[in-house]
DNA sequence: TATTGTTATACTCTATAACTATA
DNA sequence: TATAGTTATAGAGTATAACAATA
C-alpha cells in the first residue's frame, strides 16, 4: 500500500500535533482537565485580572467558544470573576484553582520534554523557532 | 500580557497545524472538497480497490468515523465501490473522481510549497524528518 | 471467530450570526 | 459606536459501543 501524504510536511504537522495533543490529554484526565481548560489555568495564572476576549486572544479561541469554558471552570470553583472596564470581566484563579496549576504546568513541562526527546538532538535548541515558522496568521 | 505558552514546541505544533489545516481547506473550497475527503480521493487513487478498513489505518481514520464519508463521496459520484475479500469493498474513483484528483494534487503541492518557503531555509531538508519525528505512535 | 461495514452517540474544537450590556 | 459577554447553532474531527455480514 502506497500512501503519497507521507511526502508531505503537511500531514506530518497534522499528525503529530494531533497525536501529541490527545497525548497530552491524557496526561491531563488525572487533574480532570482538558488540555484547553489548562491553558486557560495557566494563562490567568500568569496574567490575573485578564479579561475573556485577552484571553481568547492569547489562544485564538473566539468569544463564542471561550465562554462555555470559562463558565465550566467557574463552576467548577477553579476561577472567579471581578467587574472590568465596560462589560469586561476580569478573570482570577480561586485557591483551588491556585492549588491546580502547579500540577498542570508539571504536566506541560513533562510534555514539552517528552517532544523534545523525540527530535534528533541536533533539531532541539531550534524546534521552537521551526514550528513558530509554520504558523499561518490569517484565518485560524 | 503574558503568554506562556509561547515558550512550548507543543503549543506552536498546535497552532501551527491547525491554521495550515484552515489555509488548505480554504484552498480546496473551490473544488467543493474538504481536506480529509481530498485526502481520501488521492488515497484511493494510488491505490485503486483499497478498502475502507485500510484506507482508515492509512489515513488514521477509525471506520465508523470514515464510512459517512465514503458515502457522501459515492452520493457525489466521485468514487464507487465492488465487492471484495469478505465483507470488504473496493473503492475505487469514477471517471469523475479521476478528473478531479490532478487539481487536488497540485492544491496539495501548492499548500506543501507554502510551508516549505515558511521555513529557515536551511531546515527545509529536514522539514519532514523532523515533524515525522514528533509523532506518537500510541493513542490517535 | 475475526474482520469489515454500518448505525448511533457523544465530546471537543471551530465558525457565524445575533442578542445584551457597558464605556 | 465599539467592545465585551452571551446564546444558539452548525460543522468538522474523534472516540466507544454495538450490530450485521462474510470469509
């Protein structure tokens, strides 16, 4: 069997981000967290009083779909918000949500580690700088 | 602001997949396909009485995710099937499906261009080495 | 029995339109 | 008016369970 997408950078980048992203998920069952909620920990973490639009900014996720997200996580007790300027809300970690994020950035940095590994050596100090490279800035 | 992310390979694996995955949907809009459908088409065409068991482990589809679109692509008259080993079918492209691979093919150079010229030239060599590298080969 | 095709279902991510609220 | 939050909705992509058909 003959598979022609193997020549392509196109699909390799597909592939393992799509691997790697179910990979770090799983990684995350044990906080009870998706990989997207735990960016949202962590981006408030490092940016308190962050609005929601800033935030979906920051990760490209559109206001429509950052909501339900941040509403998970505020039921959950992980985040809590405060009145910002016009309708904004500022966004803050509670306590649990605090006690949390030590446990995820391990897990990151786990996962960062485990992709670093897998390069060749000589690619590692410039695998950033490659796939920041292959970034597209319009749509998406 | 503050974006931690931006220090992680994964995170701009991520990003960068998904948005050349959008660049190349909107490429092939003009042909009325989306990517995974183009991706199928090829397949199939280098490959003629694949079945559709095979073609998903190629492509990393799990069957009950790929029969609705085989189906939306035999209702289209773009590929037909015959009987095979077993309950096995052999898909195969109609004169219709035929016509259509040479433009998805050269959307697929085109879109494997950009990327390459995104790169630091002298990584290009190694483009597909290294993102093969960052593969899992467990779980998706 | 093992493999294939098929249906149903659900969850995540993403996209668009439209509504409400506030500087 | 411009920005932020919100709701509804739709479309991909992916995952699991279960059933039917065939060597």
């Amino acid at each position: 069997m003959n598979n022609p997408l193997l020549d392509y950078p196109g699909y390799h980048l597909r592939r393992a981000a799509s691997s790697r992203l179910a990979e770090l998920g799983r990684h995350l069952d044990g906080l009870g967290l998706g990989v997207t909620e735990a960016s949202i920990l962590v981006l408030i973490d490092q940016n308190p009083d962050l609005s929601q639009a800033d935030c979906g900014r920051l990760l490209s996720i559109q206001r429509p779909n950052l909501n339900p997200l941040i509403q998970k996580l505020i039921q959950r007790g992980l985040i809590l918000t405060a009145k910002g300027q016009g309708r904004a809300l500022k966004l803050r970690l509670t306590p649990a949500g605090h006690a949390l994020t030590p446990d995820i950035i391990a897990e990151f940095q786990a996962h960062e580690a485990r992709i670093y590994a897998a390069v060749p050596e000589r690619f590692r100090a410039d695998l950033v700088a490659i796939l920041r490279s292959l970034w597209t800035t319009d749509g998406s």
